[in-house]
C-alpha cells in the first residue's frame, strides 16, 4: 500500500471505530514514513561526499576519510536493498520461534538453549522484544524445547530462513573424558498472523490438554497449573502456551499459535511450489540441516545452502547472524530472477 493511501485511511474517522485495524494502519504507515526519509538521507549523504571527494581529491587524509564515508554507506545501502526484498505475505509480521534439542539427552538439550540465546542475543541488537511463550528445562542442563514471540518489523522476514536442523560439533562439558559430541536441534520460525486473516478450524479436530507448567519461572515463565496444549490431529501440529497465570489466557494464545502454524504450513506450501525450480536448494522441510557450528577440532559455522561460513563462532553464538540471514535474502533474490 502506497503512503497516500495510508494516510487518507489513517485520516478516515471510521477506521477507529476498529482499535487493532487503526494501530496496524498507523504502524504500517511509520514504517513508510521511516524508509522515505532513510532513503532520503542516504541519497543527500550520497551527494554530499561526492562533493566531497572532489574537493580533497588531492588531500590524501581527508580523501580517506570520505571514502570511509561512502563504505559505510555502501553497506548500509545493502541493508536496505535486502530489507526491501521483504515483501512476502506474513515478512513485516511478528514471529513465532519453536526450539527442539534432537536426540543426544544433556548435549542436545544444552545446544538448543545455545540456539535460544543466540536468537534472543540477535533479537536485542536489534531492537525488537522477546516474549516466553513455552519453556521446558532439561534434566540436568539446557532446554528440552522452547516456544518465543519476537516482536518486530520485519521479524518474521528476517527470521524465516533459520527453519531447519542445526549441528554442533564440540568438546562436550558433560563428558568427563572430553570426547568430541555432536548433536542437533530443531528450529521452526512462523509468522504471528492478524485477526483479520481468517484460520477457519474445526474444534473437534482438536485435543485441548492442560497441565503444569514446567518453565524456569521468575525471568521467563510463571510456574502455573494451567498450561494449555492443542494438538491439530488432522496435520499432527502442537502447540502449547503456559506463560499466562490464567489458563484462559493460555487457551487463547494457544489458538492463536495453532491459526498461526496452520497459516505458515500454507505459506510453505507455495513457498515449495516455487522451490522445484531451485534445483540446488536441496530439501526444504523442517528436518533439512541447514548449518552447522563446529568448534572441535577447528572453528567454523557454515550455512550450507549458502555456503557462506565464517571462523568467528564466538560473536555468532553471540547473536551476530547477520552475515547469515543477509546471505540467505540475496539467495533467494537471485533465485527469483
């Protein structure tokens, strides 16, 4: 939608007869308004150092230092470039975020709240939120799975490639003989979808459960006795949500998590249809590996769709995954053209 559309509707007295429409409108349009005057910027920093080159062309020290300028302003162009490119269905929304640990007990367990904290480490360098949907804690250490809300434009967008399986090679700290381990957790990203998408499913395709909320408690999750989980028996997909007190509460985000999965499986499912021409893109289900994190016997994380890897493991597990998600958009602009 173009911004004088948006603000004709925003300027519209009836639209705020509808709270949630009028602040998706509003959000839409800052959004807009946020990207025009981006670009305005970077188009007059553009010209000014330009001009500037020309002026210090002959001063060596100067000339550097304006050609710093345009470096920077070069990869912050690149930035935008790729933020532009998301413009899919469900790419401004929030997103939804499921951690597994595979099979491997502690090990596999501890990865996946490695897993967690590098994504929550991302979220925060990029200003978004996290909310703690679900969380149920390991035997000894780590997470058994875990269930997050990212909230932010373009969340679900930027996030969307992390889909699959992740493999850590390492020096396990449980092992007492310090043996090499390796093992693997899941990662399953879905868009956090609007009311006025309308999910039409059947009650009776549904098992509602309530249980005892197994979470950390305090920082993440209220320890409760009214978890909800819904299990759609027709596609096999769970959710479940114990962060509410009330088990009201939790029924509803429940739903909404449920409407949420079923409105990506739909997504995916064109997504696919698209993916038979990407004949080197490999399988593209859940369980597809898609990197890996080795930091036994050498150090390297490598995307293996991309093939874009780095030896800076530290600073990825540290939520500096940038390289990774930027490299994956530009793949998949190349593969549209």
């Amino acid at each position: 939608m173009r911004l004088e559309e948006l603000n004709a509707l925003t300027e519209d007295s009836k639209l705020w007869d509808n709270p949630e429409k009028a602040q998706k409108l509003m959000s839409e349009k800052t959004n807009l308004e946020n990207a025009l005057q981006t670009y305005q910027r970077m188009n007059q920093a553009l010209k000014d150092n330009v001009e500037m080159a020309e002026l210090y062309e002959n001063e060596e020290e100067m000339f550097q230092a304006v050609l710093t300028e345009l470096e920077t302003l070069k990869k912050e162009a690149e930035h935008q470039k790729l933020e532009a490119m998301l413009s899919g269905e469900a790419d401004h929304n929030d997103a939804y975020m499921e951690i597994h640990a595979g099979s491997g007990g502690t090990e596999a367990q501890d990865c996946a709240e490695m897993l967690l904290r590098m994504y929550t480490r991302w979220a925060e360098k990029h200003h978004y939120k996290t909310e703690y949907e679900e969380e149920t804690i390991g035997d000894v250490a780590g997470i058994k799975s875990v269930t997050i809300k990212i909230i932010g434009y373009n969340a679900y967008g930027w996030l969307k490639s992390e889909s699959g399986v992740h493999r850590l090679v390492r020096i396990s700290p449980f092992d007492s003989n310090a043996r090499r381990h390796t093992s693997f957790a899941s990662v399953n990203v879905y868009p956090v979808i609007d009311d006025e998408i309308e999910i039409n499913i059947n009650e009776s395709d549904c098992r509602i459960d309530t249980y005892r909320a197994s979470g950390a408690g305090g920082q993440h999750i209220n320890k409760t006795d009214s978890a909800v989980r819904i299990t759609h028996i027709p596609t096999g997909i769970v959710v479940q949500s114990q962060s509410q007190r009330s088990q009201f509460q939790n029924r509803d985000t429940a739903w909404k998590m449920l409407k949420a999965r079923l409105y990506e499986m739909e997504l995916k499912k064109r997504a696919d249809a698209a993916a038979v021409e990407r004949e080197n893109q490999g399988d593209n289900g859940w369980g597809y590996q898609i990197r890996s994190y080795v930091l036994q016997p050498y150090r390297l994380v490598k995307d293996l769709r991309t093939n874009v890897e780095t030896s800076d493991d530290k600073a990825v597990l540290d939520g500096d995954i940038d390289l990774f998600l930027s490299a994956y958009l530009a793949y998949l602009g190349e593969a549209k053209n």
